[in-house]
C-alpha cells in the first residue's frame, strides 16, 4: 500500500480498522507520504487553499503520530516520505488498484474528481514513475523521528 495525501484525517479514521488488518497480515508494506512540516512555504501555500487552513498543520502532525503509531505496533511504514512540494493530487495505492484524487486550484470548497485506475494502465505507469521521483525528492525518516520534525516545525 502507498499513501499520499496532506492528512486524509477522515479517510484515515474510516478505514483504520481495514488499515489494521491489512498491516497484520505478512508480506504487506505500506509506504506513506506527507507533507514536510519544517516547510515553511509550503505549510503557508496549504494553509491558505484550504478551508482549514489554520488546521493544517495540526491535522498533519496528526497523521505523522497515527504512522509513527502503526509502525510501532505493526513494523510498517520503515519510514515516511516527507514532500515539500504543492501536491496536485493525492494517491492510495493497492496492490494493482489505485485511487487518484485531484485537488482544486481554489480554495472553496467542492465536490473533487477521484479515479479508479490499473496499475498497468498508462495512469498507472505514470504514477509508479511519480512515486519513484518522490523518493528523490522527499525527506525520508523513521516513524521515532517524526517526533522531532513536528517539535521542530511548532513556531
């Protein structure tokens, strides 16, 4: 499983018993991916699209501790990919599935586009190379470590 996303607080808390079960079953992986807190410009951009603006970054330290707490008590993820770039889209991978879910150019608030797509489709192809670039481009860190960025990044 592969994740990309600002903080999906909702989507985390309707599936966390699906996320669960999933990370307990050997031979899984999940791999997630979030925005980088010690961003400055980046945290200023997120805050001012989106109506929560003001909540972003608690939301987000919010996921880094639901992830630091899955790989205490499940092994996985190994580590987090922190972006400091503008995400246009968010990603949930699985197995040969993916969900792309686009986000808006304005901040008011609306119903967004998602697909469904194959992994093996040209979509698909385009996302394995994206989330390849990503790890050249993200801070990669262990879940204890998650910590420490949050502390860092409070004003």
């Amino acid at each position: 499983m592969a994740l990309y996303f600002i903080h999906s607080r909702r989507w985390r808390e309707n599936h966390d018993a699906a996320i669960k079960a999933f990370l307990g079953r050997v031979g899984t992986t999940l791999e997630a991916f979030l925005p980088d807190l010690e961003s400055h410009e980046l945290m200023f951009s997120l805050g001012k699209h989106f109506e929560d603006g003001p909540l972003i970054p608690a939301l987000v330290a919010d996921a880094y501790r639901y992830f630091a707490r899955l790989a205490r008590d499940y092994g996985k993820p190994a580590h987090v990919w922190l972006f400091g770039r503008y995400p246009t889209y968010s990603f949930y991978k699985f197995d040969e599935r993916a969900v792309i879910a686009l986000y808006s150019n304005t901040s008011a608030k609306k119903e967004l586009p998602a697909f469904e797509i194959t992994t093996n489709s040209f979509l698909g192809t385009f996302l394995a190379a994206d989330t390849e670039d990503l790890k050249k481009e993200c801070r990669k860190r262990a879940p204890p470590d998650l910590e420490a960025v949050i502390g860092n990044a409070t004003p």
